[in-house]
C-alpha cells in the first residue's frame, strides 16, 4: 500500500471468508483507515477513512475485529483537545457497506474510549471502554448484532478481554505509575476467580488462549523484555522468559498453547507527527507450551521492526510493519505500510523482500547509465511480479523508492534481477528500458567510470574509447559526423558486452532537426540479430547504448560502432569550436565486471568562412567511402586539380598524390588498422577530413 507517510499497520486479522482486515495509521497526515485486503493476490478490496487528526480533533481507529459474516466490526475513538472523549462502534458487511453505529453516551459510558471488542458465546460483543476524564466508570458493555445495547456493567473494566466461556471471562487491565499490570479471570458481576499483577510499564501486553494467558513487559531502559506464560485455572506463573530486545510490538497466543513475539514499535504508540524514534530490524521469535524458543527470524526490510504478529490459523501468521519509500533527494521520513503472511517457520517472502529505487537495475544507489546495461543484460528475465502495482505519474518512478521479492536470478555481482525490473510486471523488457530514457535529469547523476574527459591525462594501460569527427571543420548549417569507435589496433577491449556513454554539447551551436546515431554491424555484434542499441536525445544532451542480447562478450573488440551525427546551427557569424564531450561512460562485460576506458572526444571547428567558398561553387561536397575503409578508399566530390596527402594518428605523412581528375582512388589492403587523416588541398580551399581503416 501506498500511502507517501509514515505509516503503519497496527492491527490485522483475517476475515470469516479468508480475506484480510487492516487498520494502518498515518504518522504525517494523522489519518487512520480500514483496508480489506484479498489475501490470494494482495490487492485492496475496499477500504474507508478509519479517522483524522487536526488542531482540536482526533478520531482515531483503535482496532478491527471480524465477524462470522465476513465484516468485521471496529471502535472510533475521537478526543477533543479540553473538551471530552467519545467512542463508535462500527459493524461493516463484507462489501465495505456500513451497517449500523453505536455511539458511546449517557451513563454509564459518557466520555470513554474503547479498548477492545469480542464476540461473545451469544453472538452479541463485548466492548471494553475506558473513561479518560475520570468522570464516569470504566465498563463492560453489550452489544447486540444490530449494535444496540443489551447489557452494561461498571463492575468489569480494562483494556483486553478475553471470553472463556459464558460469564467467565479474562481481563488485561494496564496499571499506571502508581498500580501494577494486572491480569484477572472474573464473571460479569466483577467476582475474581484469581488475579495476576507484574510491574507496571508503558509497552506491556497480554495474549489470551483458552487454557493459559500471556503478559509481556518491556523495558527500555535495561534493554530487556519479560514474557510470562500464566496458567488460567489458577493464575500461577507456569514459566518465565527473558528476551534480549527493549521492543515488543505484540504478542499472540498459538493455537500449540506457545506464543508468537514481533519486535518493533507498534505505530498507535506514537502521536501526530511524531515518527517512532529509531530504526531497527523486524523480528519474529516462537516459543513453544514450555516456554523454550523454537525459533527466531529476523527481517531487514521494516523500517520500525514488525508492528504486529496474529495467528490467523494455525502454523500460518500475518505480520505487518513500515517500509522506507522515501527519495533520495529529500530527507524526511517517507513511508508505507506492508503486511506479510508466513508460514509454521515464520518463513515467507518477506525472508527475501528488500526495498529497491524504480530504475537503479545495479542496485548501487545511483541512477545511471549503467542502470540501461544492467536491463539490457536481464532483458527476457521473469520472476514476481510486485503487489505494488505502477500508476504513479512518470516522475515518481526517480523520486520514490518500492520494495520486491527476490527473482532467482541474479547478475554476476550478485545484485537480484529484481531490481531491474522497472515497471513492475514481473517482466525484464524493452519497456522497462523505454520508461526511462525520456527523464532529463537521469543524467546528471554522477558518471561511474568515466575516465580521460576533456583536461585529464590518458591512462596507456587502458584501451580508448573515442569519438573521431569526420571532418576538422564544417559550415554552419552542415552536418557533422562523429565516427564511435572501441578499441585501438595496438589495444583492442579484451571482453565486453555493453557499453553506454552520455554526450553533453552545446545546444546553441547544433540545429535540432537532425539529431542521429546510426549504428553500425561491428565486432560488437549486429543491430538485426544480436545487438540491443538505443539512443535518445535531448538538446545539449544525447545518450546511446550498446549491449548484446546473447549474453556473449565481445572479444578482442576495436572496431567503429557507428556514427553520430549532428547539423550545425546555420547562425554562427564565427569560428565556434563544437565539442562533443562525454560526460558519463559505462562497460561491462556478461559478468557486470566494469570495463575501464579512456574517453576521448575530438572537436569539430564550425566556421562561417567556409559558406561563401561553398557559395562561389569553389568547393564542392567531398565524400569518402566506405568509411571505414576495408580494402580500398574512394574519393569524390572536390574540383580538381587537387593535392591529397595522408597523415596517422600521430600526425606523420605517408602519403602525397597530385589529382587531376574529379575523383581518387586507394588501396588500403596493406595499411594497419587505425584512425588516418585526409588533406585535399586546391586552388581556393583546404579540407581536412578523417577515416578509418578496418580490415
């Protein structure tokens, strides 16, 4: 459940038809709700405002209780801030239709609280209240099963009850500074059969059975609880066992005649905008009838620990508690409720659920690019889909955090496939890649492996990764080519399977109407068979991704993987130096293990002067082609007579030719691999233009 507060589900029980009631409280907004909740497929039924906080006012539901019909009843207890106290009894049919109301007034009950509800031998309730005013009694009251009152009593009160047989009854009544707990068996008319008392303290409880009672009391002070288990014929102590924890959020009796223990914070303790005061793990603990533990599980995804534990039949448990959902650019406590069922062993998919951020696939607590490459590498993957359906608008998908299910699969770095499951379906696919690309500031996220941007040195033990412009210069309104290309003839990448970089420019220089990649059939793999590619940009940005879906490395890779291309603005009066520099890089291999780069960029000078040449026809539009070259090169498109000369990557001429025809040919079949600069130099005009041989 969502609910984008803190908030906790402090009672749970399951319903006459198998579904489950919840009452969850909300720690920022202060509202209460009841749930009904389908237990074969997790979803909301129904649910209705349980109650409100304000300045002057709070009605707050207290608990839920089921009944025979498959509705439950529950209690409404509203305070007015220096005025008086008042409480409703609610019956609900199974469909979430309001029945009927009994409100708490006249004597005896003016100004209580109810504490708790049972369902009698008759058929008819028993509610417990509490007068906090001190003005009137604390009672025993009887309701029918249309709600009207049949019987009230001042001579039973307390704050748990518990029916063994017709006037026969168990009652917890909570003591104060100046009273102990106690713990009595009575009839209607308030005779003690015995009673039990222990110390008195603020986070005690009592579970009740048929044959035996439970009290627990918690000590926050020595960091110790003490459960006791009390025989009901007699009130005697049967056993006593101390437990290592400050917080006990609840106990249930079991239908073994043990007791089932959570450890947390129970969410009713605390008031208005006041969250519980620390984080912990949530903890289970069964003991068995003679008080020995059976085991103890403990649960790292609640935020406050369990709230609450029930024994909703027998060997199997419901439990409930809060998760963190808050983002990751705030930093106040953002929350929702969760309830879990668990089997005899307090085994259940909570063993495995954790709290996962929509989008962060490597699971590093991080948005980016390597998140695409980790989807891209999962992409077929299926597993549990979450009870947390999408329907949050786009952008919270960045902002809140969600919670999953462990897959059984896992990537190299043993990060759960679940995490790269965005939308939530239970399916690893393109659409989880889609979801994300169009979310401008995914990329200001800070770069993983991003090494040799503009101003830092090369590392020589590591291969390149670089963008090579097709020309040095071009006019404005022309458009520029950035050959990509992985590996060098001297260092190919020895293994990769993805690589994903971000380009920042400025947009200012660029027209937008074109904005390309077009990607190549390389040593990467095929774009038509077994390569995943995608790019989207964004003016001033652009980001593009490789990876393959045959989950086979690339080996010994250098070769161009495709060309961006982008038109320069038709605007520029002078010489503008357009940069496409990578701002973020990201590789890995089929294993997740990262692939270090160095990243260069070489710029491409757009200048004006070059437009009045082209517009007197003294220079016309050179191609050359294919680029890369494999066995021969061919140029067209300059005026001759022209002089062609050809220089390596380090700036060494190789070659030198006098062209006289309006085209020009080379073999290329006996030069390396590797990045070659072209000159045509004629009468009017000098073009500098880059290719690449790659045999």
């Amino acid at each position: 459940m969502h609910n984008d507060s803190v908030c906790g589900i402090y009672d749970a029980v399951i319903g006459a038809d198998g579904n489950f009631y919840l009452v969850t409280k909300d720690g920022l907004d202060g509202d209460s709700r009841l749930f009904k909740m389908d237990a074969a497929n997790h979803q909301e039924i129904w649910s209705v405002a349980g109650g409100f906080w304000s300045s002057l006012n709070i009605v707050m539901t207290s608990f839920v209780k089921a009944t025979p019909d498959s509705g439950c009843i529950i209690a409404t207890n509203h305070y007015a801030y220096g005025d008086y106290e008042d409480s409703e009894i609610k019956k609900y049919s199974g469909g979430g239709i309001l029945e009927w109301t009994h409100t708490m007034g006249g004597s005896p009950v003016n100004n209580s609280w109810t504490n708790d509800i049972v369902l009698n031998a008759s058929g008819n309730y028993y509610v417990l209240t509490t007068d906090h005013w001190w003005s009137a009694p604390d009672s025993l009251l009887e309701l029918d099963a249309s709600g009207s009152l049949v019987f009230s009593t001042t001579a039973v009160h307390g704050d748990k009850l518990f029916e063994i047989a017709p006037n026969d009854l168990l009652v917890y009544i909570q003591g104060n500074s100046a009273n102990n707990d106690s713990i009595v068996r009575t009839d209607l008319a308030g005779n003690l059969t015995w009673a039990f008392q222990d110390t008195h303290d603020d986070y005690s409880l009592a579970a009740f059975a048929s044959t035996t009672a439970f009290f627990c009391r918690s000590d926050t002070l020595t960091g110790l609880s003490v459960i006791k288990k009390i025989d009901v014929t007699n009130g005697t102590v049967l056993w006593t066992d101390t437990l290592p924890f400050p917080y006990i959020s609840a106990i249930d009796a079991t239908s073994d005649d043990g007791v089932i223990v959570s450890i947390g914070i129970h969410p009713l303790v605390w008031w208005h905008f006041t969250p519980p005061p620390l984080s912990m793990n949530g903890g289970l603990i069964k003991i068995d009838s003679s008080g020995n533990i059976s085991w103890n599980n403990t649960f790292l995804f609640p935020l406050f620990g369990l709230s609450s534990i029930k024994e909703y039949s027998p060997g199997k448990y419901i439990t409930s508690g809060t998760w963190r959902s808050s983002n990751y650019f705030q930093y106040e406590i953002v929350g929702s409720a969760f309830v879990a069922t668990l089997d005899s062993s307090g085994n259940g998919v909570l063993d495995s659920t954790s709290q996962m951020w929509n989008g962060d696939a490597n699971d590093n607590h991080l948005l980016d690019i390597g998140d695409y490459l980790f989807m891209a590498l999962a992409s077929g993957a299926t597993g549990s889909a979450r009870d947390t359906l999408p329907g949050m608008v786009f952008y919270e998908h960045w902002t809140h955090k969600n919670y999953a299910v462990n897959w059984s699969q896992s990537f190299g770095n043993g990060v759960n496939f679940k995490h790269a499951d965005l939308e939530g379906d239970g399916i690893i696919n393109t659409s989880d890649l889609n979801a994300i690309l169009p979310v401008q500031y995914f990329w200001y996220s800070s770069p993983l492996y991003c090494r040799s941007e503009p101003g830092n040195s090369l590392t020589s033990s590591i291969t390149d990764f670089m963008l090579i412009p097709e020309k040095d210069s071009v006019a404005p309104g022309e458009i520029m080519r950035f050959y990509i290309i992985a590996g060098s003839s001297s260092m190919p990448v020895d293994s990769v399977i993805g690589i994903a970089f971000v380009n920042d420019y400025d947009f200012y220089l660029s027209d937008t109407s074109v904005m390309n990649v077009n990607f190549y059939n390389s040593g990467l793999g095929d774009p038509a068979t077994n390569l995943f590619t995608t790019t989207y940009h964004y003016p001033g940005q652009m980001f593009t991704m490789f990876c393959r879906t045959d989950h086979v490395n690339a080996i010994q890779l250098y070769d161009t993987l495709g060309v961006i291309e982008l038109k320069a603005s038709s605007n520029i009066t002078s010489p503008q130096l357009f940069n496409l520099q990578i701002s973020s890089f990201y590789a890995l291999t089929n294993s997740t293990a990262p692939v270090l780069f160095n990243t260069i960029s070489n710029p491409i000078v757009i200048d004006p002067a070059l437009v009045s040449i082209k517009e007197n026809n003294v220079a016309s539009e050179i191609e050359i082609f294919p680029n890369p070259v494999h066995n021969k090169i061919f140029v067209s498109g300059f005026r001759p007579p022209a002089d062609l000369k050809v220089y390596d990557s380090f700036g060494h001429e190789l070659l030198s030719d006098r062209v006289t025809t309006a085209g020009w040919e080379m073999e290329t079949l006996n030069w390396s691999d590797g990045i070659y600069y072209l000159k045509i130099s004629s009468a009017k005009t000098t073009e500098n233009l880059t290719f690449i041989i790659n045999h």
